[in-house]
C-alpha cells in the first residue's frame, strides 16, 4: 500500500467529491455540496489543504483523507476521512492516519473516548484538552505548543458559501453540476 498526494486537478476534484459524500451520506443536505465548494474555492486556492490517497499495488483508491494547514504553516490538522465504501474509521483509514502521522506535523480531533482511542491506535500518543470538551492529539512530528496554545486551522467561511449559493443560483447549480460531475468520474484509480 503507498500514500499517493493527489495533485492532478480533475482526479483531487472527484476523490474530494467522493469524500464529502461517504462523510456527510448522499441525503445530508446542503453539507456535502458547501464542504466540496469551500475546498475548492478556498483552501485549494490558497494551497492550505492537501488530498491523500491510501491505494494498493494497483492504485486502486482504498481510503481518502484530507488535510488542512495552520495559520502559521507549521502543521496540518485532520480534516475528513473516509473509505470509498464511506466506512469511515476502516482498517484502510487507519492506516492512511498512521502513516500520515509518521511522517507530517499532523494533529486530529475527537470528540469522545471512542474517537480518541482510534486515533490512539493510529500512533498518535500526545494529547491535550482544548475547548467544549474536545481533545486534540498530536503526531510525533507535530511541533510542541507554543505557551499552551495550537496555532488556528485555515478554514473556509460555510455559512457565507450558504449566503451565496442562495443569493446567486447560477453559483449553486455550477457547484452542484460540477459536483455531481465529479461523483461520476470517480476514479477507481489514481492518475
């Protein structure tokens, strides 16, 4: 099994398509399409996420995972994770976040025991509590703290992707086309 960045814009296009549907489900509104739009629009264009896929020997997609960048460059966070079955937390999953972990800055949230023992199993050992409850674990190349604190994450603004797409339907339909577009040419392989 091999990591694969997945930079050529059409596949990143469809696996990121991929992704957001096994995460939210088919039927979950608005989320799926905003997550899509965002990435794209956002944090694609500002180079602040990255796409990985976990595949076989044939480069066959076994699990996909994207990534989002601190404010300051210096580590990347978890953002979604999912097999293309959209088993989510799968063998395959697991070891696309091991290994990811090994060798980036990565830092990942959970929200429960559950999620934190996962992740735990994935090789990320350091923990500390942050805000509502939530506790953040972090890689072992993932830089210390600084006074207590983790820089902010780049993420893009949901509500007004919201704004927008119901204030010009042009935008919301490109997205959509473009979006369920993309579900259709998923790639069972990487290019």
């Amino acid at each position: 099994m091999k990591v694969v960045h997945v930079k050529n814009p059409e596949s990143r296009e469809a696996c990121l398509a991929q992704l957001c549907a096994n995460v939210y489900g088919r039927e979950a509104g608005l989320a799926p399409l905003v997550t899509f739009a965002g990435t794209l629009g956002v944090l694609f264009e500002q180079e602040a996420a990255r796409l990985f896929a976990l595949t076989d020997e044939a480069r066959q997609v076994l699990s996909l995972a994207l990534v989002s960048a601190d404010t300051e460059g210096r580590s990347m966070e978890l953002a979604m994770v999912s097999t293309p079955q959209g088993d989510g937390h799968s063998e395959h999953s697991a070891r696309l976040i091991r290994l990811l972990a090994e060798k980036a800055p990565l830092r990942v949230l959970a929200s429960d025991a559950d999620a934190e023992r996962f992740f735990r199993d994935c090789g990320i050992t350091r923990w500390i509590d942050a805000e509502g409850g939530m506790r953040v674990g972090l890689a072992p190349r993932h830089p210390e703290p600084q006074a207590g604190k983790l820089p902010g994450v780049v993420r893009f603004d949901g509500e007004g992707i919201v704004k927008t797409f119901k204030a010009d339907p042009e935008t919301f339909e490109s997205y959509k086309q473009r979006f369920v577009a993309a579900l259709e040419r998923f790639p069972q392989s990487v290019i």
